[in-house]
C-alpha cells in the first residue's frame, strides 16, 4: 500500500468541476425507508435492532443541508419526504437559495420565511398526514425539541436519529476530493510562503494571521478552523491557540491549518523548528516521523481504523513516549473539520475508497516541547493518496 503525492497549486472554486447533487435526496429517502438509527437516551447510536422507517427527516445540521441542497446559507430547515424536499430559509436569502438549488440540480421546493410562524406553516404543510418524523437529534437542542413537537409537528411522531446523512456524507465524489485538494494545494502554497518569515522572531499569533491572509489571497474562502501556531513549551499543547510569545532559534513550532474551498475543507499539520531543536526535539520529531509515515501507508478500502491507529501508536509506544500521545490519530474531513470515521483505538469502523482522513500522530512533552505530523488523504482501493503535500522538513532557515 503506498500513498502517492497530488501537489501543486489547485483551482480555486470557479475553475472546479460542478457540484451535481440531484441524486442524494434519494439516497436519504432509501435510509428513511429502510430505517433511521434511533439515538439512544445517553446519546450514543443504537445497534441494528434501533432502525426504523420514517415518513420524513427534518435537517437541521447546516453542513447536512449543504450537503443535500447545495444551498449554503447560514439558516435553514430541510424537509425531506418520499416525494418532496422543501427548504426553508428567511428572507437574506430568497434569490442564492433557489438559484443554489438549481445549479447543483436539485428537485425541490424553496419558501421564504422572515418569521417563525410563517416558517412553521410551510414546515406543517409539507408534512400533512405523515405519522413519523426523524429529527438530527446531535442537532436539536431541547428548546427546538418542544417547538418542534409543540408547534411545527403537532400531529406527528417525533423519533430522535443519528447518522442518517453524515454516513452518507463519508464518500467523497470526485467533485468533492477536487475541491479538498484544491483547499490543500492552497495551504501548501501560504506554508512555503510564510514558513522565511519564522528566522524573523515573529509571534505565533502574527504567523498564524499571516497563513490566515495566504490562503485567502490564494484563493480560500476562509480558514477551516482556528489556526493553530505553538512554539516552544507551547508546542506541547495540542490544541493551543497562538499567541505574544515569539518564536526563538532552537523552538519546535506545530503549524496546524487549513483552507476552505467551496464549503470544502483540508487539515495539515508540520512540525518545523529555526535552525537545530534543543533535545529531545530531534528524536521526537524523527519517531512522529516514522509513525505518520507507516499510518499513511497503512491506510486502504477495507482496513480497520483501529488498525492505522495501532501501526502509529505502536511505534511511538516503542520509543518510550506512548503516554505523551494523548489523542487519536485521525478523523474524517469535508464540509466539517471533523466527520466520519474516527481512527481510533476504540473505533469499530473500516476505512472504505473514496472517504477522506488524516493521519496525525503527536508526541507531547510537558515543559519541553511537541511534535505533530499530519496529512490528509483519500482512500483507495490498495492505499491512499495524499492531498496535503507540503514537505515534512524539521528545519528550516
């Protein structure tokens, strides 16, 4: 299994190939019609014995929405049933939705609605005589809970499912993977650019809103999450937020970013560091090294996700660091930073062609310093290719 590279600078959203989703609101009805996953009281997912027809799913999830409509708006309500699919939204919108709607071919109806009540009255109408509605119950909150079954569904049975439009979400069309790959080549781009700067002494805060500017100049729409710039002890941190500490001659510094292309997002992460590291800088970053590159290449259709977690954690645990990797080693990427399937050491899931994952192990040593190392790849039938492409150099001038 081998991960080949797809670098270079990538289009940006006008020179992509369409987006055509008029085929996905009949995938969702053959899930309504052969059972939803009905979410347990703690949350989780049911098993198999959980599913359950249901007339109709009402999409509240704006990522779900985009993903069956095409409509990118910030509000929006979609109601599906075995014959009609109806998108609610308020006034901000009345011409982008039905013109989205058309241009990713989508069969549907748009109603525009500036106040709830009127908004409730196109949601009754549409589903007029069915008994079971499937509501995203990782979604809706408590209060829209009881509006919902109170005022828009009165009539109806209200069921809480899970799953119903992330697992579809999990395959990536070749349309979808143009646009990741379009988002990474941009972030590979703002790293080569900005990584001169870091022999200045800057601050990770003034690294991480120079990327933010790369990739908008290079054609993103935005970040695809808060960008994350840690130098030194910070580096130790996973998820630390950059800040005032400038960057020194010596310091590991983990650069983890992305860009979005329409709606679409990438996440990479290097580890670099202003001439020779303070030890054990060196050999952290050498063993990271090591266990991303054997979870990358472990990555194919039909391998267990626990499996890539266990080829990256048993290398680092090898070296005497496996308590300092503290995290998964990847997740699934699209419309969210974080979708479907988990790899993980508890995950049950198998990796399938055309889901989109990172691979990123991470060493933390508090007080001292961290090193991560990620890409994110598309899977394939005999291994994956890599979208992010930037090189994996420790040092840099």
């Amino acid at each position: 299994m081998k991960a080949s590279a797809a670098g270079g600078s990538g289009p940006v959203a006008a020179d992509l190939p369409p987006l055509r989703l008029g085929g996905r609101a009949n995938s969702v009805r053959g899930v309504l019609a052969a059972g939803v996953t009905i979410a347990s009281e703690s949350g989780a997912e049911g098993n198999g014995a959980d599913a359950a027809p249901v007339d109709a799913l009402v999409v509240t999830d704006l990522a779900n929405g985009r993903w069956l409509t095409g409509f990118s708006g910030s509000a929006m309500v979609v109601v599906i049933t075995a014959d009609d699919l109806l998108v609610i939204t308020d006034g901000r919108y009345a011409t982008q939705a039905p013109a989205e709607l058309e241009a990713a071919g989508v069969e549907g109806r748009v109603t525009i609605a500036d106040r709830g009540s009127k908004q409730q009255e196109a949601a009754t109408a549409a589903v007029e005589g069915l008994g079971r509605l499937a509501l995203e119950a990782d979604n809706v909150s408590w209060s829209r809970y009881r509006r919902f079954a109170g005022e828009w569904f009165p009539d109806a049975e209200l069921v809480p499912s899970t799953g119903v439009i992330e697992r579809l979400r999990r395959t990536k069309s070749p349309e979808e993977v143009a646009r990741m790959a379009a988002a990474a080549a941009i972030a590979d781009d703002a790293l080569a650019e900005a990584l001169p700067r870091l022999a200045e002494g800057p601050t990770e805060a003034e690294v991480a809103a120079e990327l933010d500017h790369l990739m908008r100049r290079l054609g993103a729409s935005g970040s695809a999450f808060e960008t994350i710039v840690a130098a030194g002890e910070n580096s130790a941190l996973p998820h630390a937020r950059p800040g005032p500490r400038r960057i020194e001659p010596g310091d590991l510094v983990v650069i983890d970013f992305g860009a979005i292309v329409d709606g679409y997002r990438s996440d990479m992460t290097r580890t670099v560091c202003v001439g020779e590291p303070r030890p054990p800088g060196g050999k952290v970053y050498e063993v990271v090294r090591q266990a991303q590159q054997a979870g990358v290449e472990a990555v194919a259709d039909g391998v267990s996700c626990a499996d890539v977690d266990e080829v990256c954690r048993d290398i680092i645990s090898e070296a005497g660091w496996g308590d300092a990797f503290m995290h998964s080693t990847g997740h699934g990427v699209g419309l969210d930073i974080h979708e479907a399937p988990s790899l993980a050491s508890r995950s049950s899931e198998v990796l399938a062609a055309g889901e989109v994952v990172t691979v990123e192990p991470g060493v933390y040593l508090a007080g001292s310093g961290g090193v991560r190392i990620e890409d994110t790849v598309v899977v394939t039938g005999d291994g994956c290719r890599r979208l992010t492409c930037a090189p994996k150099t420790l040092v840099v001038a």
